[in-house]
C-alpha cells in the first residue's frame, strides 16, 4: 500500500508542473487591440454626407414666390397705380436652376437661401434698373419631391417621396415610424446611378490639379494616371455609404439623400461568445450590444470549471480585422484564489477554450482510478494535504 501511494505521489507531483507559457507585454497589447470586426465606415464619405447646419438652399423643381415692386416688371407703356405696389410673382427652378423675371432675365438661385436669392434679385436690378433699393421678399411655396426607398429593420419599410427640405436619412427614417424594438447593427445608403455633381466637379478639380502637377513630372502617363484616379474616385462614391447606430435605435448622424436612393436598415444579430474545453456547459452564448462580460463571467455561463479537472488556465482566442487570430493564456485562480486576470473584458466573437494542461490531465486520471477502485471521491489536494 505504501509503494502504491509512494508512485500516486509521484505522478500526482509530476502533473501539477504547468509548462504554460503567459504571454508577453506586446502579445497583450496586440490581443487588446483586436477584434471585434465591424462593417467599414468610411468617414471621408460620411463626412461629406452629413447634413450641416443653415438654412435651406433652393433646388430644381422647387416653386418660389418673389415679390418685387410692381414698376420693375412692367413691360408696356401702362404705369401700376402706385410705385411702391409690390407684385408677387410665382417662379418654378428650371433644371439649369434659374428662374426668370421680368426685365432682367434668368438669375441663378440653385443652392442659395432665400436671403441670398433676394440679395441676388435686388443686384439684377439695383442700380441698372432702380435708382433706389428695391424692396423685394423670397418664399418658398412648394418644395420639390423625390422618390427614396428604404427596407429591413423599420416598422414601415416602403418607397416614400420626400420634399426637397426633408431630403435626410432622419426624415425618412420618421416616415417609416423609425427602427424595429430589437434594433439596427448598421444602415447602408446606396445612391443611384446618377452621380451628385458636386462629387463630380470636386473629383473633376482634383483630376486637373493632378494633371497640372504631373505634367512637370511625365508627359506621357499624365492622362492615364489622372483618368485612373477618376474612375477609382467615382467607384469609391458609387459603393453604399456605410452608417453605425448608436445604442440599437439612432443613427450615428443624419446624411443628405438624393432622388432614387435606397436605404437598408440591417437587422440587429445578437453577436456571440464561445466557452469550450474543461467547463461544466460548453457552448455558444450571447453577448448583447449593452453589456460587457469579464473572462469568469464568461466561463460563468458555461457552468464553471470542472471540478475533477480543477484548470487554472484559460486561453482567448480573437479575430483581427485581417482574418487572423490572436490568442493571449491567462491564469485565472492561483491555489484556491482568483486572480486579476479574471476581470480580462471579453468581447463578442471571443472563444474562450479552458485546455487541458499536464496537471489537469493528471487530475483527471486519478479521479476517475480514485473513483473505480474506490468507489468514492476524495480531492487529491485534501488527501495531500
């Protein structure tokens, strides 16, 4: 019996010596600055979409009321009653955004506010035409409409015509009634075919830039380098514009829309985590987007440790936005203590694999030769101890 205990000691001691290697400062920082993989935002794009702030500024199609003094649109001999009778008179913007009045023609108002389309009224007539400032008021009285769709995640998904003043991702977003309960993971804006000119007339300035300055440099492949920085331009702006949500309901920012633009609101998918090897329930778990879970919660949810294997080591594996994988071990109980490395925050895409080290395969040998032969249990660190 002596010799029979004197060899389960041995083989006990010779199990409990760890070789696990914990990994170095820049491991750590490197699986800390991993995962989880999100959809790509382009902020250049989104910053250039987002709705600024100011009035509204004229577009085609709008309807415009301009009221100018009565003497200023007289085209016959014929005198109005009075001078300082002021005429209202209704203008739609042309396509080439332009209205016409009286006397001096087409003005541009395409893109201006009302203040700037009065100012640049009084300009076509002061001082040619007026000897004094005439007074002269701009409204709007009926705003041009266009077609947008938008389909997933809302309570009304549908096509909706929106006034050329609500032309924004919030308004549309109002007129489906907003986001479902279970929320939205990201929103994509996918333009039409049409190109929004002032992309056009930016990419068209960047590409004489580029020409000018490649002409000092290579007159032969100064055309083909410049169309080929055009076209890759316009194939960036032509991919939908990819939008995060705040919390599970709001949209990261209100972005401009254009006619015939479609916009899908994804369905918010709980992420998960994974908790495999020597717990109690291995599985997958959710992780919800308004929660963080440390490493023992983790392992917490797959029923605990197994107790006849009684691990110390825990190792995370997570996933680079290169399609990589980092993994970090840590040691989680230290004799009959937890340790620090507990509270590790996972994050959703993690695996947290409990493995086997020499000493747990040892334990687990002795229990299951301690529960055969002896038809009970007793804990190896009782009975040593």
């Amino acid at each position: 019996m002596a010799l029979f205990l004197s060899v389960l000691f041995s083989i006990y001691s010779v199990g409990c010596s760890e070789q696990v290697r914990l990994p170095s400062s820049e491991q750590l920082v490197e699986f800390e600055n991993a995962g989880p993989i999100r959809p790509t935002v382009d902020l250049d794009r989104l910053v250039r979409a987002r709705i600024g702030g100011g009035p509204y500024r004229v577009v085609a199609g709008d309807v415009l009321e301009v009221s100018i003094p009565a003497v200023l649109q007289v085209f016959t001999a014929e005198l109005p009653d009075s001078p300082d009778q002021v005429t209202p008179r209704v203008c739609r913007v042309g396509d080439n955004g332009t209205i016409r009045l009286a006397i001096v023609g087409e003005i541009e108002v395409a893109g201006k506010s009302l203040a700037e389309i009065e100012s640049a009224v009084i300009a076509a007539y002061y001082p040619k035409y007026s000897v004094i400032v005439p007074p002269v008021a701009a409204r709007i009285l009926e705003y041009n409409t266009s077609k947008v769709s938008i389909i997933g995640a809302v309570q009304k998904p549908g096509v909706y015509s929106l006034p050329s003043d609500q032309m924004s991702l919030v308004a549309l977003l109002m007129q489906a009634e907003g986001i479902v309960d279970e929320g939205a993971a990201v929103i994509r804006i996918t333009h039409n075919d049409q190109p929004d000119p002032s992309i056009s007339q930016e990419e068209d300035l960047i590409s004489t830039h580029l020409k000018q300055l490649l002409d000092t440099l290579d007159n032969g492949r100064t055309a083909e380098i410049a169309d080929a920085t055009n076209s890759a331009g316009r194939a960036r702006e032509s991919e939908p514009l990819v939008l995060p949500v705040k919390g599970l309901n709001i949209p990261f920012a209100d972005v401009a829309l254009r006619d015939g633009d479609s916009v899908e609101v994804e369905r918010l998918e709980l992420p998960l985590f994974t908790v495999i090897g020597l717990v109690n329930r291995p599985g997958n778990f959710p992780y919800p987007p308004d929660v963080q879970y440390n490493l023992m919660q983790a392992v917490g949810f797959a029923g605990g440790f197994n107790q006849a294997a009684e691990p110390r080591y825990a190792t995370v594996y997570r996933l680079k936005p290169d399609g990589t994988i980092v993994s970090a071990i840590f040691k989680v109980i230290n004799g009959s203590k937890l340790t620090n490395a507990s509270n590790v925050l996972i994050k959703p895409g993690d695996i947290v694999a409990v493995e086997h080290t020499s000493r747990t395969r040892t334990k687990l040998f002795l229990d299951r030769v301690f529960r055969i032969n002896m038809g009970v249990y007793v804990p190896l660190t009782n009975m040593f101890e």
